[in-house]
C-alpha cells in the first residue's frame, strides 16, 4: 500500500497550496519539508498580486490574509510606478504581506483540511515505473523509503527532486549580485527609498515594522559566488559603496543574497513527477512576482492532477499543465530580465527609463505591464472557440435561486461550474453526465457585460464551463458542451 496518493516536497507557499487543492478533491497527501520548522523572521517575498488574491477568493480563504495585510494601490515595473486602480477585479491593488505570514495562513488551513506534513525530511532519491514513484528521504533518524503515485517538488530553485528526475534547467546566468537585509537602523533615512540608482548601484530601504527595516542593494557587473557567506558587513560595506552610509545597521533578524539568473525547467513533468514554484523557475524577484507564479502553478495542477488520481481523466491532462504554465512563467522571465536592464545605471539606461516612464503615463501601456505583473491577463490556449476561453473568469455579481452571490463563491469546493446564465435548463442537462465532478448553476447575471483584459467589454455569454482554477473552457455557442466537458472532466458517467 502506498504512503500517500501525492507526496510534494517541499511546504512553502507553492507546496502548500498545491496539498489544499488536492485535499479540496480528497487526495491524501504527504508533505516533506527539509526545514525543522517554519521560519518566523524571514520577510522574503512581500506581497499578493490581484490574481492570487482571486485565486484565494475563488477558494474562500482570502480573508484573513486581507486582514493580515496591508492595500497598496499601485506596482511598479522596474521601480516605475504603475496604477493598479480600476483593474477589472476585485482587488486592484497589491496586498503588503510577507512571506512568512502567508505560509502561516495556508498552513492553517491545509494541516486541518487533512494534509500530513512531516518536518526536518529531505527528498535524497527517487525511482519512478508506470505504478508509481518510490522516494528516498533523510531524517534524524536515518533514511526510509516512501511510495506514492505521483511526486511533486516544490522544492525550491535548487530543488533535489528536478536534478533527481533528470529535468534540464537552462537558462541565462547572474550579471549582478543583489543583498537584502532585515535589520535594524540607528539613523534611517527621512524618507524611505524605493530603488534608487546611485552611480555604485541601486538600493532600497523600506519599514516593514516599527523599528525593523529592509535594506536592499544591487551591484552591477559583479556576481558572487555560490558559497560566498552573507553577513551584516558585507551589506554594510554595499551600502557604503552605494549610498555612502549603512544608516547605523545593526541586529539583523535575516540576510539574504540573490542575483538575476532566470532559468527554466525544460519540462514541468517527467512521468509520475512533476514541478511547480521555483523548482520550476527561478528570475530576478522584480515587481514580486515570484511567490504570486509558484501558487497560481498550484492552482493549475492541483485539480488536474486530483482528476488523474482519481481516474476521471487520462494522465495527458497533465501535460496540459506544462503547455499552459510554461509559456507564463517565460513571460515572466522576459519581463523581469527587461526590469533587471532598466535598472542599470548609466546614461543610456537613464535615457530608455525616461521614455518609458512617459509611455507609462498613456493608460494602455500602463494596463498593459499593469495587468501582466500582476497576472489578471493570463490566457492559456483553448483551441478555436469564444474570446472568452482560456480566460479566468471576472467574479460577476450574479442572482442564483438562493439569492444574490458572485461567480467565486460557485468555486469554493474546488470543483468544476457549469454557469447557466439563461436561467433555464438547456445546458445543465447537456452537463448531466457529469454531475459527479461538474456543479450546474442556474443564475442571472446583474450586468449585460464582463470587464476582460486585453478584451475590455465583452457581452455576457449565455452560459460558461468554469474549469476548478476560474479559467473559462468553453462559452455558449461556440463548440461543442460535450466535448468540452469529455477534454477536461473526463467521459461521462
């Protein structure tokens, strides 16, 4: 008997909210996590994008990161600002909110949603057949042997499992070496920096609590090695270089060094296992778009692959995991290699962020880098059919026999939504078959028209196939229901 149905390796963000999707679909899963404990001083990343927001949303666990957080209205493209407001979501904004708080939240909902996690257990081995995976893991008391039918790493950018399975990760090297510190200042400055370019570099110095500051410094055309130590000097002695202070810095809580290398898993699966998060990607962490990626990665393979376990579907949905997700984290290896360009300092750089400052101005260039840092454009290829496919869906305001709800609350449980907005039964009985992984919803909608990225106001389809993630896979009188219903649920029952 295998140990569990999932094993993921790895419980950061990615991890986590992959073993709650696969528990919404009640899969039993194994998390493994090297660490002994979850850190509590880290800040590492520090923000929820508006699509990751939904993506909580559609799950109704969004709450208390909103009360954990902290609405900044606007991002930024390599330290240009952008507006977020008036974004066709929900959340047109991004939510402050470390690192360490969000795997906090997401712990307390997978560990009581029945996922078991074991600590201070790092992935050394793997043997994958056709029956399934067999994992080899190190723990304090010796190495033991777990079997389960499918492996997932999300075990970081030098993640063990991906070199294990033999997966490519090319890519293009570090061109600079980046510090961050949370640290405490005797004399900070005035007024917080947001990456200034300086001639020795570009630094940071934000508050994220009274009294406790990150300091950030990137240095051009240096890259440090591997295992070059990180300490307090060593940011100190940047920040002289740079600024020509290191703002009475003392009593660091947390030092980190990191530089913008952007590589990429050739493939995002290899028989029984698969990749997500950083042990998929890994880039420069501008405009905070990595931990955002890794859980909309979750997000995306969590329901297929509860699907494949539970033998609804075919294992090749799974490779619609790799065509969808890839061709997105390559977007934003391009995008943050471009920011990573703009922020060098001399004085043609100079020159190209004047002018793009400029365009930035125009509202549809300011929609554009807007909506694709924070991920509400993601389309992932449906094949011929409506504009709306392949879309995620906008959470309408809709009116169901229960009374007033919006289109996020259908997808709480995780499942798939046939979104009936005729409010009469001719596409819920073409969905019948499907009962046992399909939810029909008859509703009227309250507006005749969706606000869609890059589509702007689209009429309202008279009915829509939700797939689990909010995508949109298939929209009234544009191919065939069955059909689409068969390619991502399975065959009837």
């Amino acid at each position: 008997m295998a140990d569990a149905e999932v094993i993921v390796a790895g419980a950061g963000p990615t991890g986590l909210m992959l073993a709650y999707e696969l528990r919404l679909a009640g899969v039993d899963v194994l998390l493994l996590e090297r660490a002994p404990e979850r850190g509590t001083v880290e800040s590492r990343a520090g923000g929820l994008h508006a699509r990751t927001m939904e993506v909580l949303d559609q799950r109704g666990i969004l709450g208390p990161f909103l009360e954990a957080g902290r609405p900044i209205q606007a991002g930024h493209f390599s330290g240009l600002w952008l507006d977020f407001t008036g974004f066709p979501s929900r959340y047109p904004y991004l939510l402050g909110i470390l690192q360490t708080k969000v795997e906090r939240l997401l712990e307390e909902r997978v560990l009581p949603a029945g996922a078991r996690l074991r600590r201070s257990a790092e992935v050394v081995g793997l043997r994958q057949d056709e029956a399934g995976v067999e994992v080899e893991v190190a723990g304090p008391d010796g190495t033991e042997r777990l079997s389960a039918a499918y492996l997932v790493g999300c075990d970081g950018g030098r993640s063990t499992v991906r070199r294990l399975a033999g997966i490519g990760f090319p890519g293009t090297p570090a061109t600079l070496t980046a510090l961050l510190g949370d640290v405490e200042l005797a004399d900070p400055p005035e007024d917080l920096i947001f990456q200034e370019r300086r001639e020795g570099g570009a630094i940071s110095v934000l508050q994220l609590e009274p009294g406790w500051y990150r300091v950030m410094t990137q240095q051009y055309d240096r890259v440090a090695g591997r295992d070059e130590p990180v300490t307090l000097d060593t940011l100190r002695q940047a920040c002289l270089s740079i600024a020509g202070t290191d703002y009475g810095m003392h009593t660091p809580r947390w030092l980190s060094r990191f530089g913008d290398a952007a590589r990429q898993a050739s493939a995002y699966r290899s028989g029984r296992v698969l990749l997500a998060g950083d042990a998929a990607h890994v880039h420069f962490p501008a405009g905070g778009q990595g931990l955002n990626l890794g859980v909309q990665d979750a997000v995306n393979l969590g329901w297929k692959l509860a699907s494949v376990v539970a033998g609804h579907t075919p294992e090749s949905l799974l490779d619609t995991y790799h065509s969808e997700r890839h061709p997105v984290a390559e977007r934003v290896l391009q995008n943050t290699r471009a920011q990573t360009a703009l922020s060098r300092v001399d004085s043609h750089t100079t020159a190209l962020r004047e002018v793009l400052g400029k365009l930035i101005e125009f509202d549809d260039v300011n929609r554009y880098l807007g909506e694709m840092v924070s991920a509400l454009d993601v389309r992932y290829p449906m094949g011929a059919g409506h504009p709306l496919a392949g879309h995620r869906v906008p959470d309408a305001d809709i009116e169901t026999s229960s009374g007033d709800t919006r289109v996020f609350r259908l997808l709480h449980a995780g499942r798939g939504v046939l979104l009936d907005l005729t409010a009469g039964a001719e596409y819920g009985a073409a969905a019948a078959p499907w009962a046992d992984r399909v939810d029909v919803v008859r509703a009227t909608s309250a507006a005749d028209r969706w606000v869609m990225p890059s589509l702007g106001a689209v009429p309202v389809p008279a009915a829509v196939l939700l797939r689990p993630d909010g995508h949109i896979a298939w929209a009234a009188d544009a191919g065939s229901l069955p059909g689409a219903l068969t390619r991502w649920f399975g065959p009837p029952r």
